[in-house]
C-alpha cells in the first residue's frame, strides 16, 4: 500500500461543494464554516396597502430569507451546491485486464429499476473518461472500510502517472458481460454499458445499463439473501467517509409497528 497519495495534478477531490452563503463571503469560522448572517426582520412591511392609488405600482415584497414570523425557526438560504448525502464512493473500473485503470465516483446512483439503469458524472479531464466513452464499458464496485484507503488513493492520482491498481495490489476479476474488470475485494460488483453521454457541463454523465451484478458469495446467507449489512459499507458525505454499520430497520417498518392504524401495504416494488 502507497503511503500519503499524492494530489492529481494538483487538484482537489470531487467534494461536495460546500454551500456558501449568498452574496459575499465575509471571512470564516474557526471550524471553516461560512460566516453565518443574521435573520432580520424586514425593513420594509410586506403587507399591501388597503388602497394602491391609480398609476403607483403595489410595493415589492423585500428579498428575504427572513421569516415573517420572529419567533419562527431561523434557516440559512445557501447559494446553489452539491452537497446531498451521504453519497457512495464508489470504485469504478474501466479499460480491460491488460489496460486497467480506476478511479473514485461519488456522482453516481440508481435511476430506473427495469431496466437497471445507473450513471456516473466523470469530469472529462479524467484519464477514465476517453476509456469509458470508447469502451462504453465500466463497473462499479461498491465501497466498503477494507478497500477505503485505495478508493481515497483511486480519488487522488491518476491513472496518467500511476498504475494505481498495481500498485495498490488489487485483484481483478473478468467481467462476464464487458471487458472491464471487476475489483474481488469489493463485495458487490455492477458491470454496466454506456447507453447515452450527457454532457451536463463540470461534468459529463454516462447513463448506463446494469448488465450484470456479480457477488461475492461469502455475502450469501443460509437464506440465499445478500447480507449487505455484513460488508461495512462506505458512505462519503461532505468531503468525509462514514463507516455504515447499524441496522435501524428494514424497507416498511413503519407499517409494523403496534397500534399503527394504517392497514399494512401491499409489497410494491421500487
Ligand atoms: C470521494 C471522491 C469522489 C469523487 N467523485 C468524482 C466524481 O463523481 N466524478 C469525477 O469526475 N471525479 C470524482 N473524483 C475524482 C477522481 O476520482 C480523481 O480525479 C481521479 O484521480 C481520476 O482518476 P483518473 O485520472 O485515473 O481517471 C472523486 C474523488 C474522490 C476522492
């Protein structure tokens, strides 16, 4: 294992942009966080006049975040940014057994059930993106705490000047269903086909099709089902990784409980 990854061509890991406030940034905490500005009340009344006399416009309304009601909780209207969460980072692989490269995607998700639709946003000055986009091809493999330190270093150098999976000593499976290979020390793999190229602006999303899901069947419980919860999974969430590991319920739960007057639904599918 590498030690302390050294930064891609000087540049900073996709993070989830923290919001800033709006307007202008007057200085930071001591925890880095914007300043916060203060909720007034509006000068101005919004309430309308009882008359408008004819030719005057009706006052605006100021703009304003303030709440009309004083006693109202107090909520921060930040300018535009990306910071949903948590997120998974995952490990994507590209290129083919011989050629392999891979790098870290926290710009990704489900969108369709069937069929299994994915994406991933890659900036194109990644050394992955060319490889997709003529491949047409990549995996993603889900994150988890033993692969987090070569999913960071993934996130961190390029495939340009590193032979990153190498020389993280990371075992490659053949896909079944696409060239790209697929990382044996995550516990779930997705093989995906690039179904259409989106260029969305920083970034360009690949919407692909789920081809293949391989699983590592020490996973497998004596039921036959996935025990995902068993795989220590990786969640990224404002430029930090969180280890998932306490099940708090499962999809439904709150129909179940007692003395709920909601007639349990029927199974519907996602
Ligand atoms: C946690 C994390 C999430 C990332 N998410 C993305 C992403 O969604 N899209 C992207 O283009 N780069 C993302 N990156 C940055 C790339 O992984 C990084 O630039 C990498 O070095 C690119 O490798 P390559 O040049 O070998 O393709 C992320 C990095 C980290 C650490």
């Amino acid at each position: 294992m590498a030690g302390k990854p050294e930064r891609t061509s000087g540049k900073r890991p996709e993070r989830a942009s923290a919001g800033k406030p709006e307007g202008r940034r007057t200085g930071g905490s001591a925890a880095g966080q914007p300043e916060i500005r203060k909720v007034r009340k509006p000068a101005v009344s919004p309430k309308k006049p009882d008359r408008v006399p004819a030719k005057q416009a009706a006052p605006v309304p100021p703009k304003t975040n303030a709440a009309p009601d004083a006693d109202a909780p107090a909520r921060l209207t930040w300018k535009p940014g990306t910071i949903e969460a948590p997120l998974p980072p995952v490990l994507v692989t590209c290129g083919t057994m011989d050629a392999p490269n891979a790098l870290t995607i926290a710009w990704t998700g489900i969108v369709n059930s069937d069929p299994a639709l994915t994406y991933i946003s890659v900036r194109p000055e990644r050394y992955s993106f060319e490889i997709i986009r003529k491949s047409g091809e990549f995996v993603i493999n889900l994150p988890v705490t033993s692969l987090l330190s070569a999913i960071d270093y993934c996130g961190v150098r390029s495939g340009r000047d590193d032979d990153k999976i190498r020389r993280l000593g990371l075992t490659l499976l053949p896909g079944e269903t696409v060239k790209a290979p697929v990382v044996a020390e995550s516990p779930v793999n997705l093989e995906c086909k690039v179904k259409k190229e989106l260029p969305l602006g920083s970034h360009h999303m690949f919407l692909a099709e789920i081809t293949a899901v391989r699983v590592d069947p020490a996973y497998i419980d004596e039921k036959g089902r996935l025990a995902l919860e068993k795989c220590r999974l990786v969640a990224f969430a404002h430029g930090q990784y969180f280890a998932l590991g306490k099940v708090l319920g499962s999809m439904g739960f709150s129909l179940n409980k007692k003395g709920s007057s909601r007639p349990p639904r029927k199974k519907t599918g996602r």
